[in-house]
C-alpha cells in the first residue's frame, strides 16, 4: 500500500473555544506539496495532527506509512553527541563493542540489519553539507542551522515513508538552504512542506492552499500557483463588476415599479372619484391594477435581493490583500551623509568583523554569511545590545533594530500600548491613525501582544520600530521573514518600500532581498567584513 495521508471530517479548537478547523476534509499522496496560507491559517497546526503531535477534536487522521516530523521550532539538547540525536548511539556502541572482540547476543541484536549505520550517517550528513561534524561531537558545539540539518539527517536516517517540514530553512544559511533544497528535489514518498521559502516552493510538485478551514488544490510550483491565483482573482473581480452592475440594474427597475404603481394609484383613485364607470366596475379595475403592480413590485425586490446575494458571492471570492500604507518623512536620509561607521571589530562569543564598513545616505544593505558566522552579534553591536571587546562603532543617525526573536514587544501591554512605549509624546489619536496603517485598525490595536498570530507580532513590533520617536534614520533587521506568509512578506515589502532611511538587513532569502531594492552586499566570512557582488552568491 503506498503511503498517504487522510483527514476525515477534522474539527480541532484551540482551548479558548476559537475553531481552526471544522470538519476538514483533505488527503495528501505520494508527491511534494507545499501547504501554503496567511498566518494563523492552521497549516502548522494540521501538520501536528497528521504528526500525532495533538489531538482532534472530532474527525481523524490516517496516515498509511511512518511519519518523519520536523517542527518549526527545533529544540535539541545541546549536551547530546550527535551520534544520540541521530539516534543511532546505541547501534554504534554495539558496532564498536563487536568490533572489540564482545560478541555477546545482545550487541548483534541490537545490530540487527544496521551494520553499514556510521556510513549511512556519514553520507547523509555529506549530503546535507555536514561532512565535517563528527558522530561524537556535541550539539552545543554546531550552529543553530547545523542544528536544524541535524533533526533532519535524523529523519532521513529513519527512512519515513512520509515527511513533514514545517518552515525548514528558517535560520539556515545559502548554502545550507541550496542543501535542503537538493533533499527536497530527491525525495520520493509523501513530502508536506510548510514555507514562506520561495524557492523551496518552487520545487514542490503541487500546492495546497489552506484558507477558511478549506483546502484548493492548484497542480504544479508555487510559480504556476501565483499564475493560477492570478487569473481567479481578475475573474473573481470581473464577476464583482458583473454583479455590481446587476444591482443596480435592479434598483433602477424597482424605482420604476414604484413610480408605476404611484402614477397607476393615483389614476385609479382619479377614476374613481369622477365616477366614469359604474362602481362595481371601477372596484374590480382598482384591485386589478394594485395586484398587479403588487407582483410586479415584489418581483423585483426579489430580483434586487438575488442581486445581491450574487454580489456577496461574488465579494467572497476576492481575496482581502490589504497592504501596509505608511509615510515616514522624518526617516528620509540625504544621499552622502554619514549614517553609520564600523572599523575592526571584535565581538563578543570569539566572533569578529574585520575591515571597514562606512554607510552614506539611504543606502540599503544585505549582510549575508554563514550560519555561526557572527551576523546576529554585529547587528547587536551595532545596535548597542552589547558591547565590543575592541573596535570601533559609531551610529551618527537615530537607529532601530528588530531581531528574530521579535522581544521587542511587551506581551502583557496591547499592540497600541507597545507603540506608546516608543512615541511617548505621541496622543494616543496619532499613535492609533498611524497603527491603522499597519492594518491594527480599532479593537486590532487594542489586542495584547501575547495573543498575536506570528505575522501580526511582526507587523506590531515592526510599527513600534518605524512608528518611534525620534524617528529611525537607520533601521537594522535581522532574518525578518523567518515564520512569515507570503502575504505578510509582502506587506514588509511595501512597508520598506516607503522607508526613506538607510537598512541594513540580515537574511538568507535571496527573493525578498531582491525586493527591497538593495544597493550593497556584504559577506561576513573568517572573521572578515567584505564587500561583494549579488552574483558571487549565485
């Protein structure tokens, strides 16, 4: 039986009684498919009950096949030696006590089939660019995307029948990602993948778009879904016409059926009261023409309601994108301005940044390196979150800096209040119309910040920032599309289009970099700050 996964009649609610899903109906074959959707959709809540991870409310889940999980948020011991994580300790223990000259039973039993495990362990790591971290080194001492690669290779190891990732080259560098991506290419049982990553997106074989509590399925790439999503939306929009247009129609025509009826009451009335026919007579004529009219009244009222229930229909189909809408004058930066200068750093955690970065005018930055090369702690640095052990840092511009852990937001103070806590001089009217602009209109901006879905959090902490007073002539963001949709990806494009400051932004999508207009790219390698091309990355 090939592997699959089934979802019957699923319901699930999270414990404050709001519903993520209501009778659910999905299965998932052999292929590559890429889960996609807003933020707060549900996607990484399904692929937790298809992981068993949780349990529904209603409904099931089948799974024909072993599972292979890899959550958003991986966690590993930092004191286990790689050889556990992979979860191969046991046999290699066995292996080595063999080879020692024990033959006792229960080594060849814990054995079993498995006598090629180091090479096997070896060659998947090789293929996921980790060839170089031996089966007895400890988690502690690999980077945090090694990390992620090694939850991986333990997957792979175990040889499930189907695979779930969920946002998997969150924190991983290029040339980790390029890694993946080959994995991903290779792979030939069921595979479920959860991403904002467009190019991981684009090597899937099949899209399932999660919206409402309902799958669509669209065959092919994330790239022929765009163009699939594209040509609905200008019909959905066209029939939004049609049906605009209907009701209208329909108006005008009930007008008319009222207007009629006036002129013919009034005529009967007018009849009857000059008496031209015999009573009885112009009695019969008056109910006659009233009932008339009557039906002729109702039949557009119900003509008109039809209308706009098709128009509702209609509207329904057209996808809300809002867009982030801000105006920040106070952030403009005059070309030629000194903004920022770093010179020969060293940093904290035995990272360094050598050489010499001078940023003039709104200049915008990528900065790209591998994973453990230092990225996070120079932009912390520069942002005064730590000091340097030598070196120089010298900002000449008000400056703001959003990290990946979004810990910039209070999570018992409301979306508002975060903001306050920026703009202290700010009344609480300007804050809110300024709040609206990044889609917290009314009651959004009084929720608290602990209650935000992943995209909402970014959006709010990404208006403290913006929204501060003084205003940020230098803003610094770091992996900022990490656990981001691809409508909230481009509502951060927008909102950085309408930034007038200098950036600097630490990422490994190439995509959205590609995006936000930057001018400079910047390659912390061996300890060396360097400028390079956009091309020597490809």
């Amino acid at each position: 039986m090939s592997a699959s996964i089934t979802c019957t009649a699923l319901s699930f609610a999270w414990p404050d009684g709001t519903p993520v899903f209501d009778g659910l109906q999905t299965a998932f074959g052999p292929g590559r498919t890429g889960l996609v959707g807003v933020n707060g959709s549900g996607k990484s809540t399904l692929l937790k009950l298809i992981a068993g991870e949780i349990a529904p409310a209603a409904g099931t889940v089948r799974v024909a096949g072993e599972v292979g999980y890899l959550p958003q948020n991986v966690t590993l011991d930092t004191g286990l030696r790689v050889d556990r994580a992979l979860g191969i300790a046991d046999v290699r223990a066995a292996l080595h006590a063999i080879e020692a000259g024990d033959v006792a039973e229960e080594h060849f039993t814990t054995v079993g089939d498995d006598w090629d495990v180091e090479e096997l362990a070896r060659a998947t790591l090789g293929e996921l660019g980790l060839g170089h971290i031996d089966l007895d080194r400890r988690l502690g001492e690999v980077s945090g995307g090694e990390s992620v690669l090694l939850r991986l290779a333990a997957l792979l190891l175990r040889r499930p029948d189907v695979l779930l990732l969920d946002e998997p080259t969150n924190n991983l560098d290029l040339y980790a990602r390029r890694r993946l991506y080959d994995t991903v290419a290779s792979w030939s049982g069921v595979m479920v993948v959860v991403s904002h990553d467009r190019e991981l997106l684009d090597r899937m074989d099949q899209i399932a778009d999660l919206r409402s509590g309902e799958v669509t399925w669209y065959g092919g790439n994330y790239s022929a879904y765009e163009e699939a999503l594209a040509a609905e939306q200008e019909a959905a929009e066209r029939m939004v016409r049609v049906a605009e247009a209907d009701v209208k129609k329909q108006q005008r025509e009930l007008v008319d059926a009222q207007v009629k009826l006036a002129r013919r009451k009034k005529y009967g009335q007018k009849m009857y009261e000059q008496k031209r026919e015999p009573k009885i007579v112009m009695g019969l004529r008056k109910r006659a023409a009233q009932e008339s009219a009557g039906k002729h009244r109702i039949l557009h009222e119900e003509r008109l309601a039809e209308a706009r229930e098709r128009l509702d229909e209609a509207a329904e189909a057209v996808r809300d994108d809002d867009e982030i809408r801000v105006e920040l004058p106070y952030t403009a930066v005059p070309p030629g301005r000194n903004v920022l200068t770093v010179q020969d750093l060293e940093l904290r955690y035995g990272a360094k940044a050598g050489g010499v970065l001078d940023l003039r005018g709104p200049e915008r930055i990528a900065l790209l390196g591998r994973n453990g090369a230092g990225k996070t702690t120079l932009l912390r640095t520069i942002a005064g979150d730590l000091e340097p052990v030598s070196g120089e840092v010298t900002a000449h511009v008000p400056l703001r800096f959003l990290p990946q852990r979004l810990d910039v937001l209070d999570d018992g103070l409301t979306v508002a209040e975060n903001v306050a806590r920026f703009a202290p001089d700010a009344t609480n009217n300007r804050i809110r119309a300024r709040l609206a602009r990044f889609l917290f209109k009314g009651a959004r901006a009084d929720q608290p910040a602990g209650t935000l879905s992943g995209g909402e959090r970014f959006r709010a902490a990404l208006a403290a920032l913006m929204l501060a007073e003084p205003a940020p002539q230098l803003l610094m963001l770091d992996e900022p599309t990490n656990n981001l949709d691809m409508a909230s990806v481009r509502q951060l494009t927008t909102a950085l289009g309408s930034y007038e400051g200098a950036l600097i932004v630490s990422s490994h999508d190439m995509p959205f970099l590609g995006s936000i207009g930057i001018t400079r790219w910047l390659l912390l390698e061996d300890g060396e700050l360097r400028e390079i091309t956009k091309e020597a990355m490809d």
